[in-house]
C-alpha cells in the first residue's frame, strides 16, 4: 500500500487514516453546523409532546433490551488475528447488515404511517447488534458493562450534531481513563441527550418514509447511509482503541 510514493504496512495506513478522522471529530461546529441544529430545534417545537413521550420511551427501553440481551447471542472476544484480518472480518459483517438495513427500510416504508412508526426500533436493534459484533470482531469483550457503553458512545459519534459529537469523542479519545469513573449501573447514561440526538440525526428523513408511494425508496436509502456511516465511525473508534 502506498502513501504518495512511500509503500507502507496496512497498520501504518490504518494510523495514518485515523490521526485525519480524530482531526475531524475534534472540529468545532461551523455556523452551518450551528444554523442545521437551530432548525432541528424548531422542527421539534412543531411535533406533539405525545410524539416525544413515545420516542424517548421507545428509544430508553428498546436500546437496554438490545444492551442487556445481545451480550448473549454475541460471540466472544476474537483473539490472534491482525487488524487486516480484522477488518476484514467487519467489511463482511457490514454487508450483511446493510442488506438486513435496507430490507427493513424498504419494507416498513412501503407499509406508510403504521409501519414507519416501527423502523425506528428495528433499525435501532440492527444497529446496536452491529456494533456488537464488530467489538467482538475487534478483540473486546461485550460482556463488560464499560465495552457496552463504549458502543452508545460510538452510536452517538455517528448520529449526532456536531457539537455533541466533540463532548463524546473528547470522552473517547481517553477512554482508558474515563472509564475508570464510569458508574457501575447503565440507568446513570444519559437517556435524554442520547434519544434527542439520535432523533435530531435522522428525523426528516424517517418522516419522509412514511410518505406512500415514495416511503420504500426512502427507507431503503437512508438505512443504507445510515449503516455505512455507523461502520465507518466504528472502525476508527476501535482502531483508536487498537492502537492505544
């Protein structure tokens, strides 16, 4: 592999494509950024409190479940591989989820207003289960209360603003350290900020879904984005871990 003319190892591309990431994430919002966020806000004061009840709740109760069951069909910490190999592994696992994604999307759209309501916990599920396997992928332990909250922190890297995203990867760029003052209880995360920020991400285009006649295109576009920006996001997080 090659960087200008100089051939490098795979690891040595690896570090190089990471050190540009962390340069992104630690980016402070640009008045775009900020001016996306105001809108979003506002689009929130519109929608009825009985669609925040539900969502939030949904969101809380739905992602314990899939942190508190999926340790059990996750399989364990694969060992003795190199981070090729490794990545390999999780390109592979990244097609079939995309595939399961885009299916999910493209059904529930289909099926309008009733059925839209549904994709946002089943994507959620595929989503969390994703990064279950892909922490397994990358040699850690998901049976470990802090390597489950390492893959909230991920999920939030990926669907947040940008200005969230800087308080979530300041936490994770020392997370060795940090999670030394973690609580041992996951009813101390913090539900709100994770279910606002999420929603925020992906709002409009999950009510352009539920549009019939068009829902099915949508749905199966956005996941199909949606996923191979939670892998993207998942490789750099573990690499940093990786190479820590």
């Amino acid at each position: 592999m090659y960087i200008g003319d100089y051939m490098i190892s795979y690891d040595d591309k690896a570090l190089h494509e990471l050190q540009i990431w962390k340069s992104k994430m630690r980016k402070k919002p640009s008045i775009i950024d900020k001016a996306s966020k105001g809108v979003q806000n506002k689009f929130n004061d519109i929608l009825p409190d009985a669609y925040h009840e539900i969502i939030t709740s949904a969101i809380k109760n739905l992602t314990k479940a899939v942190l508190f069951g999926s340790k059990y069909v996750t399989k364990p910490p694969i060992k003795n591989l190199s981070l090729m190999e490794r990545e390999k592994l999780v390109k592979e696992k990244t097609k079939i989820y995309k595939t399961t994604a885009i299916i999910e999307g493209a059904a529930t759209g289909a099926g309008g207003i009733v059925l839209g309501l549904t994709d946002l916990p089943l994507l959620l599920s595929i989503k969390i289960k994703f990064l279950y396997d892909v922490a397994s992928i990358y040699g850690f332990d998901v049976s470990d209360y802090k390597e489950r909250l390492y893959i909230l922190n991920i999920f939030q890297l990926a669907f947040s603003s940008k200005g969230h995203v800087n308080e979530v990867f300041e936490k994770m760029e020392n997370w060795e350290e940090y999670s030394k003052s973690l609580p041992n209880d996951i009813n101390s995360f913090d539900w709100k900020s994770f279910q606002q920020e999420y929603r925020d991400y992906i709002d409009l285009a999950k009510l352009l879904q539920m549009i019939p006649g068009i829902g099915a295109v949508i749905g199966s576009y956005v996941n199909n984005k949606l996923m191979k920006k939670l892998s993207a996001t998942a490789i750099q997080a573990y690499r940093m871990r990786v190479f820590e």
